[in-house]
C-alpha cells in the first residue's frame, strides 16, 4: 500500500510540473512569459489513466484484461511496427521543422528547448525509477522493465509540447501530434514489448 501511494505522489508531481500558461508578454522581447500551476481540472483526466496503471499491476481482473488483448493482438495483426524506436520523437521534434518552416511557435527557441530538455529529464528519471522498482515483465519476456511505457510517455508529452505551441493557429497540428503518439502506443502492445495498463499510464497531457 505505501509503495502504492509513493508512486501516485511521484507521477503526479511528474504530471504538472511542466503545464505551462502564459499569463504576461515580456515588454523587450514580446514573448509569453510562462507560470506553472495546478489545477484540479486539468488533472482529472490524467490521475485517472495513472491509476488505472497502478491498480493493473495486481488487480487479477485488469490482469486478465491485458492477458485478453495481448492474445487478440497477436492472433490478428501479425505486422510489427518497429519505426516506433524513431517516430517517438517526431511530436517534439515537430515544434522545431514547423517553426523553421514559417508556422511560428508561441515560444522562443531557448524557451522551447527548456520546457522540452527539462521534461525529459524528469520524465526518464521517474519512468526508470518506476521500471526497475515495480519489475513487470514484459510480454515477449525480454526483461522485467515493462511499466510504464517509455516510448509512450516521450511521444505523448511531445504531442502535448506540439499542441501548447501551435493549438492558437489550428487544432489539427494537436489533432496530428496526439495521433501519432496514439499510433506509438499501439505499436508498443502490437511489438509484445507493453501491456495495456504500461501504456495507459502514460497517455496524459500537461494541460487543457
């Protein structure tokens, strides 16, 4: 029970340690200047995919929920995905080929960089705490690493860092971002590499 609440505590300071709001525009720069805050709406959604995760680690019936998907996965798609090792990265990376291409970020390149340095920092350290505190197996058994889904939790917070930057041009850049993030998720479980609750727990975003 208290390794339980410990990891609640942990990934939810991960969580909103990046939400990031412009509240004020610098006078010489005229950039947004930017806050972090925590609020109670914005974190519904998440601490309910983060529980999820957990309570999966040692609840037979979520147990034999990714057992289930894990058999129809691998009895109806035979195809392997392995450009999730790459495309994990293209949601961040995004922010950087949009706005050399003309779609101008709401950041600067130093600030973006910052807020993407400094949340993957984080994010690997509590994703390889929790990796080799819980000791889940993976599902082709090639090692005892499997909660959370690291992949899955890059591709996400890039779709996020996507989404804050261009969500004041147009919604389909977020729309494009979360969907691949989606996409590396499912190629996580269709690999035998994730069971569904690894990859649930990481599906959360900074702010709404």
């Amino acid at each position: 029970m208290k390794a339980k609440v410990f990891i609640s505590l942990v990934f939810f300071i991960n969580l909103r340690v990046f939400s990031q709001r412009p509240i004020q525009v610098d006078s010489v720069g005229q950039r947004p200047k930017m806050v972090y805050r925590l609020t109670l709406n914005n974190a519904i959604l998440p601490v309910l995919l983060i529980k999820y995760g957990i309570v999966g680690l040692d609840t037979p019936n979520l147990k034999r929920w990714n057992t289930g998907i894990r058999s129809e996965v691998l009895e109806r798609i035979s195809t392997n995905y392995r450009a999730d090792d790459y495309f994990q990265y293209v949601p961040g990376l995004a922010v950087y080929l949009l706005d050399d291409a003309g779609i101008k970020a709401k950041h600067s390149l130093w600030d973006r960089t910052a807020i993407l340095a400094g949340l993957f920092v984080l994010q690997t350290a509590v994703v390889q705490i929790f990796k080799y505190t819980t000791n889940v197996m993976r599902l082709d058994s090639s090692a005892a690493n499997s909660f959370p889904s690291d992949h899955t939790a890059l591709a996400f917070s890039g779709a996020e860092f996507l989404w804050q930057e261009y969500k004041e041009h147009t919604v389909w850049i977020g729309v494009a971002g979360y969907a691949i993030a989606g996409t590396i998720g499912f190629a996580r479980v269709n690999n035998n590499k994730h069971w569904l609750t690894d990859v649930f727990c990481r599906c959360w975003y900074w702010n709404s």
